[in-house]
C-alpha cells in the first residue's frame, strides 16, 4: 500500500447519480467477461490486488480487470487490463445470508499507479463512522430498474445510516458487525443497482477516501427508498491483511 492511498490526482465532481468527472475515483475497476461486458465493480486496493464481492465470483477464469476505465463505450481510453491468477472469497461467505460477501482477487500483474488508476485506502480493523456522515459510492450498474448499465462512471453520495435505521429496512438480513448500510432517501434519489456489485463505498477522513463498503445487496427493484447494504469493510481488515501476506 502507498503512503498517498485515496488520494484522487482529478477531484471528484448509480440510479439518481450524476456522472463522475473522468478518473476521479482512480481505485474503481471494471470486472468484465472475456468479450468486454461488464459483470461487477471493484476496488483497487494495493497495486496486484482488487477488493470485491463475494458473489461476483462467476468466470473468473477468463474474466479479465480493468483498470482506468471511465467510458465503457470507448475504445480510446488508455486502460490497463489484467487477469486473475486468485480468486479467494471469504471462507465463510454465505449466499443465502450474504454474510461475509467479499472476496479478493489477485491480479495478473501489479498496475501501475498514477494519474488514473491508483489505491484507496483501508480502515482500521474495527473502525466506525457517524450516522448521516456522507460517502460515495460510484459504479457503472443499471440506471434504471430493468438497465440498460452506465457508460460513463456514475457517483453517487449517500448518507451512511445507524444500525437501527438499517434492521428497520432489512430486519434479520442486515448483520451490523459485518455490514453497513446507506442511502433510503426516497424516490428519485441516489442508490446502487444490480453490476454496481462489489463497487466501493468510499468515505472522505483526514483528506483520503476510505474504503468503507463493498456494494452487497439492494432493493430488488432498485428502489431508493431501501438502503444499500455494503460489507463493512472494517470488519474484514484482519483476513485482507492475512490474505495478502499469504499469497
């Protein structure tokens, strides 16, 4: 990791979002299949390693990463792309709960850091953050409930809620010592959809963005009425580091 995570070189400016200023959250990556669709969203957290969503595990053989993607529909961006050598989701991820629904993936190659792609910072283990304090979540998922995706990088700010405001929207699913939630601020508003998956949550603290959550699961219909659920990044810090030391 580098001393300058989170540190966007070009300030920052997925239904209700707004498009991002080009490579203004250089640590977003694209996961696509071998013929350039894209599946899911990731964070770029050291140079050979994305973090993601657990359930984003689906033809990571061939898929590829790439990197430094602002407009999915241009064949003139100067993108770096890499494949997966390891796929390695939390050993404890349940698709039926969605606990624990993160998974790192080590890349081909180290990228290589600079104006366009770079890394975001990780918390603490255990770190904890105000209710109603404003973060981002960026992706190119569905705008609207049945698509089609983005093309240009969407931004989002949402609200991070209190563990009682989430139970009260998600009951039992919501686990809050392994998850975080944002958003509910009713039609119209800001949220994630479906292939925002496994996108960053990223929270503004001393200066540097944070990654504070992975996109886990929302509304079915994408309403922004219901929060979006993340994994609570923080939670996770011990098995990344442990992860990354071992492979």
């Amino acid at each position: 990791m580098t001393s300058g995570c989170g540190q966007p070189m070009i300030a920052p400016r997925i239904i209700g979002g707004q498009d991002a200023r080009d490579h203004s959250w250089p640590w977003q990556v694209s996961l696509q299949t071998s013929s350039g669709a894209h599946f899911c969203g990731g964070t770029l957290i050291a140079p050979q390693w994305v973090l993601t969503a657990a359930h984003c595990n689906q033809d990571l053989r061939t898929a590829r990463v790439v990197l430094g993607e602002h407009d999915l529909a241009s064949n003139s961006e100067s993108v770096q792309v890499a494949s997966i050598v390891g796929a390695l989701p939390h050993p404890n991820y349940n698709p039926q709960t969605v606990e624990n629904n993160i998974m790192l993936l080590k890349l081909s190659r180290p990228a290589s850091l600079g104006r366009t792609v770079d890394v975001a910072c990780l918390p603490r283990d255990g770190s904890g953050y105000p209710d109603g304090m404003t973060c981002w979540s960026t992706g190119w998922g569905f705008t609207a409930q049945d698509g089609p995706i983005a093309n240009e990088l969407q931004q989002a700010d949402l609200p991070l809620l209190s563990n009682a405001e989430c139970s009260s929207h998600w009951s039992d699913f919501y686990k809050p010592e392994s998850m975080i939630c944002a958003g509910a601020e009713g039609a119209g508003e800001d949220g994630a959809c479906r292939a925002d998956s496994g996108g960053p949550l990223v929270c503004e603290i001393n200066g540097s963005y944070h990654l504070v959550g992975v996109v886990n699961f929302g509304y079915d219909t994408c309403s922004t009425s219901y929060p979006t659920v993340f994994a609570r990044v923080s939670a996770f810090r011990t098995w990344i580091d442990g992860v990354m030391a071992r492979n």
